[in-house]
C-alpha cells in the first residue's frame, strides 16, 4: 500500500513539474510571436515612412529644384574662340 501512495505521489509530482514547463513553453512562445509581429509592424512602418518621404522629396524637387537648362546647341559655324 505504502509503494501505490509514493507512486502516486511520485505521479502528482511529475505531473505537476509537466504542466509547469508546458506552461513556460508555451508562455515563451507567445512572447516570440508577439516580438515577431511587433517587428513586422515596425518594419512595415519604417518602410512607408520612407516611401511617402521619398515621395514627398520627389516632388517637391520637381516644383521647387532649380530651373532646368536650356539645351546647348553646337554652330555650325566656328566662333571666335573656336
């Protein structure tokens, strides 16, 4: 008799320690998944903040840059300094 009740202790123990280690894997998982996803919402942001800045940039050079330059065009005739 004394053999069955150290078994079954042995048994709630065990199973005790189990159900502790499932919950801290699966604890540790979840803050993996949550780290994951934090990182892909961060990246994804950087990425439109970059694109919209970019696109910004883009257009405001076009409106605001410097004047373009007129085309050079060669003589046919030489000029005086050539």
């Amino acid at each position: 008799m004394a053999s069955d009740d150290l078994d079954s202790d042995w048994a709630a123990w065990l199973d005790a320690e189990l159900a502790g280690a499932e919950a801290a894997a699966l604890r540790g998982h979840r803050r993996a998944v949550r780290l994951s996803r934090a990182r892909l919402v961060l990246v994804w942001a950087v990425s439109v903040a970059l694109a919209s800045s970019l696109g910004f940039a883009l257009v405001w050079t076009a409106r605001h840059g410097p004047a373009p330059r007129p085309a050079v065009s060669t003589s046919p005739t030489a000029g005086p300094y050539g």
